[in-house]
C-alpha cells in the first residue's frame, strides 16, 4: 500500500474538537489525509506505508503565512535604521533596479526560510507596493515555490496613486523606462491569474491586491476623518475594476487597510473592497464604527505584530476572524511563524492591554493554522489536521534541552518552539524536507544565487548609502548628513 504513516508523535489536529492525540498515528494516500488517530490503531490497518517515526515529535498542521512580501528576503536590513524613510527608500528600489533573475531568487530565498520554519503556505505580494506591469515577476518568485513543493498565493495589482506609474525594466540588461497606467497595471496582473492560477497541482493560487482598497488616502498610516471624508472616482474607479476582474477569473482579494479607508469603502456597498472573499492586512487605528462594518461584511483581517494600534481584540471580540502574519520579510523581519506568533501574543499581553491572561496558547495556535486558512478561503483544505484535508504537515523535534519535558504541547509551541525545530515537512503528501534536510532543493546553491542577486542589486540601485554601521555605543542613532533616497536610472 502506496503512502506514509506517521506514527508515535504527539498531534496536535486543530480540528472541531481541538484533540490532542498522546503516541499519535496520522496515515497519508496521495495528497490527503486518509486516517487519524492513535499509533496502536492505525499501524495494522496501514501496514505496507513508508513510515516516518515521530517519537519525541509533535505532529502539527503545516503554518500559514497569509500576508508577506515577494522582493523582501533579499533586501533585508537595507533601511533598517532609517523607518521613517524606508518605503521611500525600497519603492524606488523595486520599481527601477529589479531584474526578472532577482525574482527567483527572492522565491527561493524566501521559499527556503519558509520551509525549513514548517510554514507550507505563504501569501507574497510582488513589492512593497504592488507591481504587476511585468507578469515574468510573479512568475519566477512562483516556479521557485513550485520546484521547492510549497504552496503560495502570488499577490498582484495595481499600484497606488498617482496613475500612471513609472517603471524600468532590465530585460536586456539595460535600464528601459516605461509609463505604466492603471490599464496596463490590470492587464499585467489578469496576465498572472491566467498564468499562475491553480497550477502545480493546485499548490499556486494568485490573489488580487490593490496597495490599498482606498488609494487617494494615506497608503500605509492612518487617516483622520477630516481627511478621509469621501470616496473619489479614482477609488471607486479601482473597487470597480477590481470586483469585476475578480468575479471574471474567480480569484480572491487582498489588500492593506488602515484607519478612514473601511469607512469610506463602505459609500460604495456595491463595489466595495469588503467581505468574506477579502482578507485585509494591518487596520491600525480602525474605529468602532469600522470593526462594525468588519463584522456585518464577513471580511477576514490579518495582523502582524507589534501592528501600532490595531484594536485585535476589540475586532475578535465582534466575531471578525482575525490571524497572525509575518509581514515579512524586511527591513527587519523574518519568516518564523512560532517566534511571530509568540511576539503577537506579548505585544497584546504587554504593550496593548496589560493582561497576561488574553489570547492564551491555543487562540495563537488557531491564530496561524486554522484562522490563517479561513482567511484565505481555505478552511477547507488546509489549517488542521483531519481525514479529507491535504497533507499539509510540520513535525517538530522536541528532544532538544529548550524543549525539554514534552508536555503541555500547545503552550511549548507558543512559549519555546523556534522555526529551527522543525524536523520533517509534508505538502500534499509528500516529504519536502525530513529531518532538517531539504530535499527539494541544494539548500546553499540557491542560497548563494540569492546571494549574488542580492550583491548586484545592491550595485544596480546604489544601496551601500543605507547599509549603516550597526551603531556600536550610541544610545540614540544619528546621521551626519541626509538620508539620500533612490533615484530612477538613466535610461
């Protein structure tokens, strides 16, 4: 009999029940999970499976990331000491020194990181502020996630305003500058849904993403409501053209969001960027009247810590499903899953309300498997471990001294798991890494074609002016001189 059979873990399911099943067995035909319950029971029935011994091991749902960035894992630090000025620094970056090579980099780069932390389905956006003019960019990050044996949910759209937006391309490997208008921005992402969407066996779903689902208000902070008062033809312009794009190719939406723009996307109920199709990132400083609107439309929002003030739990407490994300991966992030989960849980205990008994392990578990799935539409499929849903598995080692006693699974793997703890990774039921080797990939060649795509954009976009010194004996930074920002190549 063809499969794998899991046997003697721990397995935390994240099912109906929340079962925690003591000397597990999890049995595995083709892409599914067929069986599910303890070793003594399953090893009979299942006998002729390849088996994988899971003693000492905690046998959880794959993690889902469902908001980070493509372009990100190589550009990390870059700006890292200069916040403020950050996208103004990474934008220009993005949208005139990328090549088509720098994609798959970043896809294997990322896509590497990502796995060997148990995450198995990620959504990337292609750049900070979506870019979607040349579909060979989300096309590239994708075939590396393919050839790696992930999932991901490839985010494109149009960008912000102004309309049209200026680009350069580098296909000959020299600077080519184009205008690039709202237009063309929607061609090129109905070009990726066409390409992308549902391939590799399903593993490749592509989502539409506007940079935010209000673009003539404040595009990463919140707005005031003496600013954010009504909609313009642009914005209605963008809900328009999105909804009918989205209903053409059935494909979900997601987007960024902050205080003002649920609002004023409400004056457009018809069209509006809302509901139980949409996930929408960030939220900070939504107002009551917004979580309410929330709430009635059924839309998912997803939040990555410390997220300034993102009312969380007000937002819960209304019924509105709300995960956890990496938002990752620069200037300062990364894509372990457990240590953002755990960072999630403290900013809330600590910073935001000032009790440690909110948001105990299980509802931060839920948080970045079963949420996170419904939050992508696929609740259905993914997020848990039961017969039916696709083999999706992350199996921890719990014999290191960090990790030792095993027992209350759940608070050990928000307390102390790290991404470095995962031993073996199934999607679709199949092993794309076992005990800590990937198998899908050579690890440290894709790692040094990351490295050197990463070194030559560095050149290309004159970026050495933001990689600072790390500040040794200050206890406060500061500059000599002006930050200097990118700046189109002559073409």
């Amino acid at each position: 009999m063809d499969g794998l059979l899991l046997l003697h873990g721990t397995i935390v399911t994240v099912d109906d029940k929340r079962r925690i099943i003591e000397d597990g067995a999890l049995a595995v035909e083709n892409d599914k999970i067929v069986d599910i319950g303890t070793s003594q029971a399953l090893a009979p029935r299942h006998a002729g499976k390849k088996v994988i011994d899971c003693r000492g091991k905690i046998i959880i749902p794959g993690l889902i990331d469902a908001h980070g960035h493509a372009g990100h894992a190589l550009i990390r630090s870059i700006g890292a000491d200069t916040n403020a000025l950050w996208m103004r620094i990474v934008t220009p970056t993005y949208y005139h020194y990328v090549t088509r090579d720098y994609w798959y980099a970043d896809g294997l780069v990322s896509g590497l990181e990502r796995l060997r932390a148990g995450v198995t389905t990620s959504a990337s956006i292609v750049t900070s502020m979506p870019r979607s003019d040349d579909p060979v960019f989300a096309i590239n990050h994708a075939r590396a996630y393919s050839e790696l044996g992930l999932r991901e949910i490839i985010c494109v759209g149009p960008a912000g305003l102004p309309w049209p937006q200026s680009v350069t391309r580098w296909e000959s490997g020299k600077p080519e500058r184009r205008s690039v208008s709202f237009e063309a921005m929607m061609e090129g992402a109905e070009a990726v849904i066409e390409s992308l969407n549902g391939t590799s066996e399903g593993r490749i779903k592509v989502f539409l993403t506007p940079f935010t689902i209000v673009p003539s208000v404040e595009p990463s902070n919140a707005s005031t409501p003496d600013f954010a008062v009504n909609l313009t033809e642009d914005d209605r312009m963008q809900a328009r053209r999105i909804r009918e794009t989205a209903r053409k190719w059935g494909v979900r939406i997601h987007s960024d969001a902050f205080a003002g723009q649920i609002r004023m996307a409400w004056q457009d109920r018809e069209n509006a960027l809302l509901g139980p199709d949409v996930h929408l990132q960030h939220c900070w400083g939504i107002s009551h009247e917004e979580i309410d609107i929330l709430a009635e439309t059924g839309t998912h929002v997803t939040h990555a810590p410390p997220g300034r003030s993102t009312p969380v739990m007000q937002m819960m407490a209304r019924g509105v499903s709300v995960a956890i994300t990496s938002d990752g991966a620069a200037p300062s992030r990364h894509f372990d899953m457990f240590q953002i989960a755990r960072t999630a849980q403290a900013t809330q205990h600590i910073l935001h309300n000032h009790d440690r008994y909110i948001l105990p392990p299980g509802k931060i578990f839920e948080m970045i498997t079963i949420d996170a799935a419904r939050a992508i539409g696929m609740g259905h499929e993914i997020g848990s471990l039961e017969v039916g849903k696709k083999a999706d598995i992350a199996v921890i080692d719990m014999r290191k001294p960090h990790l030792t006693p095993n027992w209350m699974p759940v608070h050990r793997l928000i307390h102390q798991v790290l991404g470095s703890d995962v031993d073996t990774v199934i999607v679709d039921g199949r092993i794309i890494m076992e005990e800590g080797k990937v198998l899908t990939a050579d690890m440290y060649e894709a790692l040094a074609f990351g490295e050197a795509e990463a070194k030559a954009l560095v050149e290309r976009a004159g970026l050495q002016a933001h990689m600072h010194d790390p500040g040794w004996g200050q206890l406060h930074r500061t500059f000599e001189r002006p930050v200097p920002l990118p700046t189109p190549p002559d073409c």
